[in-house]
C-alpha cells in the first residue's frame, strides 16, 4: 500500500513538473515569472530575459547572457554576448563574433561550419551552404544536404520547401511529402490536406492527390481538427472540405477558420459566427471576431477587445487592447485564451485573464509575456 501511495506521488509530481506554465513580466522596471496564480516564482531581478524553455531561460547580468533554471539559480553562467532562445535541447550563442550551439549543461555541439546559423525547431536546423538549404540534426550532423532554394518554419513536423518557382513539403528527416511542383502551398500540413496551386489553379492537396477548388482565387491553411477550410471565389468567401468541393458557398464577405463547430464570418462590416450547417448562431454584431479557442472562447471587437463563450455571451468586456497581441503566439494557432488564459493590455498595463473573467491575482504589469511550458 505504500508502495502504491509513493508511485501515485511520483506520478503526480511528475505530471505537475511537466505541465508547469510560467510567464515572464516586468514589474518596476525588472524582469521575473509567475505561475497561473499569479504569484512569483522568480522575483523581478533582472534587467533583461526571455520565456522559458527546455526548463531554461535566458537572463543578462552584467551586460551579458547566460541561461537560470526554474529557482532562479544561474545554470549556464553569465558569459555571451547573444543568445537565443533553447529549442530540441540546443540554442544558439554568441561569443567573442562566433555562434555556436550548446545544449542544457553548455557543452558546444559540433557542427560544420556556416555562413549563417539557424535556431533548432522539431528536431532539425537550417543549414546554408552557398545558395542552398539543408537540414542539420541534433547529433550536429546533416540530415538534409543543401539542396533547396528555401525551407520555411517546420509546423507539426512538415515544412515548405522551393526550388526556383515551385513549392513542395518535407517532413524532419528531409523526406519529401508533397512533390515541389506547386506555384503555391500552404504552410500547415493537417489530415484534412494542405492547400496548393498548381497550373494556376488553388485546390486541396490530400493523401497524394490534387483536388482543384472550382474558381478559387484563394485558398487558407486548415485549423485545428477542423475538415474544412475557408475560400474566397469572386470577392465572397466560404468553405471548402478534402475533396475541394464548396460545402458552404462562397456568400460572406469575410470569413475565418471553424474551430469549435463555429466560424467567425462577417457580413459587410458585423461579423458573427456560422456553424458547419452555415447556420448564424451567433448574429452579425462585432467590428472584428477571431477563432474560438479549444477551451471555447473568442476574442470579439467593438471599440477594443473582450472575449465571448460559444454561447455568445459575453465572459470579458470588450475594453482591451489584444490585436496586436497575436504576434507573440510565435505559430500557436490559437488565439485569445491559450491553455485557460488570456493576456490582454489595458492603461494600467499588461495583465492575464481566466476563464471565469478574473484578472489574474487582481494586478497589472508593465510588460507580459505569454505562459509558457518550463519543460
């Protein structure tokens, strides 16, 4: 019986060490992190630092760079000039004009030489040599040999990749995914497909086949889990599924991803929210609506910002500074509420919203940065 009581402890420690959230803020001119109560975790202390992540993050001391843990304790001493954030257990530093990567202890990985060097993401690197782009592995050797034009940002382990005029997809080890035989591509690979133009014509790539979108003038990534995606055809915009068929005819003036079951759509200036019937369950009545979150709400505009449930009802005033908010999700797709919280500006500051609309811990920062995972 013990036994069992010492395993579930462990296993309860280890679940809360894995889903501890921190966030950065500054208070009084210094940077430190709190956790989802609001409370400190690392007293405001430094002048400069960064989110965490790989259970590090970066903070100056000093004038220059090193990386503290979780207590605030320095891990990776103070000594360069530049850092970046750690990323598949690397990050890249700068000392004396050179980078290089270290891992979580600061121990070099050796590389080949670059002319320029990328951050680690899902496992690989960019790597330049010339005019071209390989892939670099963790191990510090290569995965890819240079051989494209351009890879652009791995999201769920696929990237987009160019050769001259064209575009195709590669997963992590450099395997091709999606032929570079397309003038266009989206940058999102989902089991629902991924969109693509080819021959002039914007269709839904799916399971090796080009579906063309009858009369599509462009075409959105898919959100989510969602089977559908939205399109516009003759300035009106509306939904097409894996196959390219218009589910929702191209009606609405605006529109954005389903998530939830509900799209934000807008007719003339109001927007409001459809579901997958195309059915208004939410009227036409906001200058501005985004894609409900997963705990399901939605930033909504009138004058400023406040969030709404699925309901329609509204959780947060709308008198909140968030668009330009979005930015700082660094390719999260949603938007608004992230695992239960919202970071919202107003003129008292930067603060976090929960899902029951309380103000996290009741107070106001000069800047802050979204939780973020320690691990």
């Amino acid at each position: 019986m013990k036994k069992l009581a010492f395993l579930l402890v462990l296993v309860v420690n280890t679940f809360t060490l894995c889903a501890q959230e921190f966030a950065l803020v500054r208070e009084d001119g210094k940077f430190g992190f709190i956790d989802k109560t609001g409370a400190y975790v690392i007293e405001p202390q430094f002048e400069k630092a960064d989110s965490f992540s790989n259970g590090l993050a970066a903070a100056i001391e000093n004038d220059f760079w090193g990386f503290i843990n979780t207590k605030g304790e320095w891990a990776i001493k103070p000594e360069y000039d530049r850092v970046k954030m750690f990323n598949s257990g690397y990050a890249l530093v700068l000392k004396d004009d050179q980078w290089n990567y270290i891992d979580t202890t600061g121990k070099k990985l050796e590389t080949p030489s670059s002319e320029k060097y990328y951050d680690f993401e899902e496992g690989v690197a960019l790597f330049r040599s010339g005019d071209k782009i390989g892939l670099l592995g963790t191990n510090g050797k290569l995965v890819l040999e240079p051989t494209y034009d351009a890879i652009k940002k791995f999201r769920n382990g696929h990237a987009k990749v160019n050769k001259g005029e064209l575009w195709g997809m590669i997963d992590a080890s450099g395997k091709v995914i999606i032929p570079v035989e397309y003038e266009d591509i989206g940058n999102t690979y989902k089991d629902a497909g991924v969109y693509g133009k080819k021959n002039g014509t914007f269709g839904i790539i799916h399971n090796g086949s080009f579906n063309p979108i009858d009369n599509a003038t462009k075409v959105y990534n898919f959100h989510g889990d969602s089977k559908l995606t939205y399109a516009s055809r003759e300035k009106k915009t509306g939904f097409v599924n894996s196959k390219g068929e218009w589910v929702l005819e191209p009606t609405f003036d605006k529109a954005r991803a389903f998530s939830n079951g509900l799209a934000p759509v807008a007719e003339g200036k109001q927007w409001g929210y459809i579901n997958e019937k195309g059915e208004m369950l939410i009227k036409p009545q906001f200058r501005d609506a985004e894609v409900f979150s997963a705990s399901g709400f939605a930033p909504v505009k009138d004058k400023n910002w406040g969030f709404i449930d699925t309901s329609g009802k509204v959780i947060i005033p709308m008198e909140y500074g968030i668009s330009g908010n979005f930015a700082f999700l660094k390719g999260s797709e949603e938007k608004g509420f992230v695992n239960g919280i919202a970071r919202v500006k107003s003129k008292k500051g930067w603060g976090y919203f929960n899902e029951k609309g309380q103000l996290l811990a009741d107070k106001w920062f000069q800047n802050a940065e979204p939780f973020v995972s320690v691990k």
